[in-house]
C-alpha cells in the first residue's frame, strides 16, 4: 500500500497554486491509473474541492484547518505542528501488523513529526520514501549552510533516515550527497511532472482564449506571461526592468503577471517602479489565478512565459507553460540538466541585452514562435507527463 502524505498547507485538490499539493494529487492519481494502491493522507477540511481520489484526513481544530495564505503568521506555524502530529498518530492507527507500505512524505515537519511519535516496530513495517521540494538546496552551499542549520535541520533529518529521497534538480544532489554525509545510493534525481490533459494548447479562436482576450483588452497583443507568488526571490521587480525598453519601443508588447501576495511591500515597489516609469498600460497585475483551466486559459493567451527567481527547485508553472506549447524565457540561473536537450521551448537568458534579442528574434516572429509552441508541447508529451514520471518512480 503506498501512502502519499499532503503537507496540511492547503487541502488536495488545492484551491490555490500549492505546488507540492498539486504533486502529490497528481502522482497518486497516475499510481492508481498504474493499477496500484495508493491512499492521499491529507489536512480535513469542510470545504474540500471535489475529488476522485482516495483521501483518508487528518484532523486539524476548524478554526485553524481551512486558513493557508503567506500572511497567516502564527497561524502557519500553529496548523504545520498540529498537522503534523496528528498525522503522526493518524499514520501509526493505519499500519497494520501484517501489511506492508511505501510512506512518500513532501514535508520536512510531517516526516520529522512521524519519526518522533511512531515506535521502531511501526516504522519496519514501512519503507520511508521523501520528496525534497525546497529552493534552497539549489543555491551555493557558503550562501545556505547556516541557514539549512537552523531552517532544515529536520529536513536533513528526513533525507539521512529515508529509505530513499528524491531531488528535483542536480545542484540540490550536489549539495546534499556532498555535505550532509547522505549515502548516494539513498538519493535520486526525480523530476515534477504535469497533467497535459489540462495543460494543453487550445486553438486560436478558441472562445475561452477570445473572451478572455477581449476581457483584458490584449487582442492583437505580443503577451508575455509569468505566474507565481509575489516576492523578491521571484523577482518580478527586476523582470520588468529588463523588459522596460523593449515596452518603450514596442507599444503592443504587454507583461502580465499573476500570483498571491506574499510580500506587500514588494508588489508595491512593483506599482511604483511601472507607475514611475508610465508603464501602467503594457504591465498589468492578474491577482492570484486557480490552477487547472482557468490557468491554462491565461498560458493560451500568452506569446511566452518568463522565469528569473532567484531559485528554483524545479518550478511546475515552467512544466504546465510549456505542456500549453508556451515557449519557456529561462534566467540562466534556473537551467538544470532535464531541460538540457534540443527544440525544447526553452530559451535562456543572463542579461537583459540577451532577453530582448530572444523576444524580437524569437517571440514577436509568429512563424517562429508558433515552431516554438509545438517543440515545447512534445518535449512534454515524451518527458514530463506524470504517467511518465510516475513510472520514474517505480523504475
């Protein structure tokens, strides 16, 4: 039987773009079409969205079980401990004696949380599997090994007591398998995958793709497109900047971005920097965007997509453009060797000299761009679909 472990941020399926929720939805539903066990222990909540999927919840009190946000401040934390612990004891109620099972946690407090209240004869009877989902990883280790001291400590706990931990990129196995003293036989290089039966290329005149054009006034428009949370470490701010003198001589050229909030002050730095600069018809803010169609719709609209975060561990919004057949703008700092291939979509970028001649060469020429789209769908459909990654898994 294979448990696949929710974080309790936000239920499955989830509302909002919760990465790591949408993972462990869409793995356990391409184990089940496997023909294989799989049970989603996952955060109780009243107003869980509509689902096939097996879900056995955890009790969280309700005055804390529905909030996730990035300004939830204690709230966070109290729902992440409580979670925790009670998914703990609600895993040590579910291992029967005479079964076996495979517990894939995604979160550094569950797994912690489940050692530290579960008894040895608990454990044996399960082979421990853990997802490490965390940016951080990716970064030089001067920069991070302070912070993983005080930060991830259980998460480097999760991954020296695993029986196996998946890495979303090769900087993070090097990182790890060199300075936490990680056996590499117990690491792996996992990539996400993505549902292209959602995420897909819908016609022209499609009329989602029309209304919602008309909607925001871009008909005829160059559109490049960017979703994630607002925050300095997605560098939105500096996105802008870049694009800024090609906004000036290309008046059809339009930014739109999409996430929630995390950090007030930075969206504000944002409107100032775009209401100082007169840029307020071309750059617009989408306000957060549900995953699944309605997402998609804004991918459809798009000419490109672009992603300059600070870091990455491996980012879904670049999978599900792509799956869009969205070709990819990528900062130079994001590449990681899955992408490294030929007619993938993808197009990097290390200054803001090399974006623009991407953007006019690459983008603004329809003929190219639409070779562009087709390149990224397939590079999906043969590498990155979740039944593929699933069986990546298994494998």
């Amino acid at each position: 039987m294979i448990l696949e472990i929710g974080t309790g941020y936000t239920s499955i399926p989830s509302k909002v773009g919760a990465a790591t929720e949408i993972v462990v939805e869409e793995l356990a539903r391409s184990i089940l079409k496997m023909g294989k066990n799989v049970l989603i222990f996952d955060v109780n909540d009243k107003d869980r969205m509509p689902s096939n999927l097996p879900i056995q919840e955890v009790y969280v009190p309700a005055f804390i079980a529905g909030k996730s946000g990035y300004n939830l401040g204690i709230f966070h934390k109290l729902k992440r401990v409580f979670y925790s612990f009670s998914l703990a004891l609600s895993l040590n109620r579910y291992i029967k004696k005479d079964k076996s099972y495979v517990l894939h946690f995604h979160n550094q407090y569950n797994f912690f949380f489940f050692w530290l209240f579960s008894s040895r004869k608990k454990r044996k009877k399960a082979r421990l599997f853990y997802t490490t989902h965390s940016g951080i990883w990716s970064k030089p280790w001067d920069e991070i090994k302070e912070k993983v001291k005080i930060k991830y400590f259980m998460e480097t706990f999760a991954m020296k007591n695993a029986d196996a931990s998946f890495l979303l990129n090769d900087t993070t196995m090097l990182n790890i398998s060199r300075h936490l003293g990680i056996p590499s036989q117990t690491l792996h290089l996992m990539p996400n995958g993505v549902n292209t039966t959602i995420y897909k290329k819908l016609g022209k005149n499609d009329d989602a793709v029309l209304q919602l054009k008309k909607k925001l006034g871009v008909e005829n428009k160059t559109i490049i497109f960017l979703a994630g949370t607002i925050e300095l470490r997605k560098n939105q701010l500096e996105i802008i900047q870049y694009l800024t003198p090609l906004l000036r001589d290309y008046p059809n050229l339009f930014f739109l971005f999409a996430g929630g909030i995390r950090d007030q002050e930075y969206y504000n730095s944002i409107e100032s920097y775009t209401k100082a600069e007169n840029l307020g018809q071309q750059v617009s803010y989408l306000g957060e965007l549900a995953p699944g169609n309605n997402l998609n719709t804004y991918y459809n609209i798009s000419d490109a997509f672009i992603l300059a975060s600070k870091f990455e561990a491996f980012p879904l919004v670049t999978l599900e453009a792509l799956s869009s057949g969205l070709p990819v703008l990528l900062s130079n700092n994001l590449m990681i060797n899955f992408f490294k291939q030929e007619n993938t979509g993808i197009f990097n970028f290390g200054s803001p000299e090399d974006l623009h001649k991407i953007i006019i060469s690459e983008i603004m020429d329809k003929e190219k761009q639409s070779l562009h789209a087709n390149h990224a769908r397939l590079f999906i459909e043969n590498n990155f679909s979740w039944d593929l990654v699933a069986q990546k898994y298994f494998n």
